[in-house]
C-alpha cells in the first residue's frame, strides 16, 4: 500500500544547516512535496519535486529525490528561529491525486 | 489573490450533535479535497471532488460522515452523531485540477473540532 514514512523529531542550531528525510512506498508517484506547519496554523507549501528530476534548489531549500531507494529530502540551509515548524513530506497518489503524508518531523531551531 | 477559507475556525460540540464544516476553496480551482489530521492518526485524506465527476469518498471514516460541493465551488462536510474520537482539525485544500504540475493542493487554515 502506500505509505510515507519520516523522522519525528530534529534539533539544530541557528545558521545550520537542516536535513529532513522522508521515505515514500508508491513508485508510481508523481510529485512529491514538502509542506510546514506552524504552530496553529494550517499547512503551507514549501515544495515540490516533480518524479523525474532529482534535485530542485529554491533559495535556502534543496529537495532531493533518489527515486531508486524511494528517498527524498529537504535541506534548509542557514536554518534560522523562523524554520522552526512541523514539515510534511507527502507523495501524490498516481491512482486518486490525494495526498500521502508523514507523520511530520519537527525542527527545533537553537538560538 | 484569496486562498481556501474555511469556517468556523473552532466548533466546540457535545458528544451526539450534528456539525457542519465549511470550505471556500481558490476561485478557479476545480478540485477540492478534505483532510483530517489528529494526534493519533497523522494527516489522513477523507474524500476528494472533482469537478462533476463522482466524489472519492474512500476516505471516509464512517457512514456518519459526508460532505458535498455545491456549484462546483463551495463544500460542505457534515459529521452526523459526533463522537469524542472525531475531535481534530479539519483540513480542506484546492488545486486546479487532478493531474500534472498544476494539481498541487492548497490548504486553508482548518477547523479545530473538538467533541465533548
């Protein structure tokens, strides 16, 4: 079946570099996105990746997708108080078009 | 321009009410999408329209849920007979439409329900 599978939890501090990786099951996928929760807030999206591309870069963010091991990630680079949120990670389903999510993994900035 | 609205922001009802949740989603947008999201059970999808095809309610809980989309455009999703295990945020989302790059979903802001 399909299943989307993240870390819970990552703490870094101010001006790190954040790496938050994601597993997906659905090979067939065709996009796959990155969405942050702030506290209280609904979800907005931050990215996406379209199934044949293996890296996208958009400012501070790099998504990776090694679509061999079914693996993406989302790099945040100089990861600043203001990152600190809930990120999803979701795959599309090729069948319906729902969405797919994580768990959701939180970054915790460090002043 | 407008994102997807949605109300109330918070219901609060007693347990074996009727509640009704509403989406406004982006004008234009021909899909529309509802999500559940709760501490036990993540983000879970819970039924999709598009355009005037038949809904995919596959994701539904239960028989006391179900929702419909009026003219193309406004939805309601409606939850007969609450139960404290529906207490949630409710999510909607809006694309353009099913396929290709131009089905990426929007969210709205969600309604916390929260049965007593």
């Amino acid at each position: 079946g399909e299943d989307v599978e993240q870390s819970l939890f990552l703490s870094v501090r101010e001006g790190d570099s954040s790496v938050i990786n994601c597993t997906y099951t659905d090979s067939s996928s065709t996009y796959l996105y990155w969405y942050k929760q702030e506290p209280g807030a609904g979800l907005q999206l931050l990215t996406y990746i379209f199934s044949n591309m293996d890296m996208k870069q958009d400012q501070r963010l790099t998504v990776l997708l090694n679509k061999k091991d079914k693996h993406l990630s989302l790099r945040i680079a100089d990861t600043q108080t203001g990152d600190s949120a809930i990120y999803f990670c979701a795959e599309k389903s090729s069948n319906t078009g729902k969405l797919i999510f994580g768990q959701g993994t939180t970054l915790q900035v460090k002043p | 321009g407008a994102g997807v609205s949605q109300s109330p922001s918070n219901k609060v009802t007693e347990k074996g009410k009727d509640v009704e949740l509403r989406c406004d989603p982006i004008s234009g947008h021909t899909a529309l999408y509802w999500y559940r999201q709760s501490l036990g059970q993540g983000l879970e999808f819970l039924i999709y329209f598009q355009g005037n095809s038949a809904p995919d309610k596959s994701g539904l809980p239960s028989d006391r849920f179900s929702a419909e989309r009026t003219g193309g455009s406004v939805s309601t999703l409606t939850i007969q007979r609450t139960q404290q295990e529906d207490s949630a945020v409710y999510l909607c989302a809006s694309s353009f439409r099913r396929g290709g790059s131009k089905d990426t979903q929007y969210f709205g802001p969600g309604t916390r329900l929260t049965v007593l």
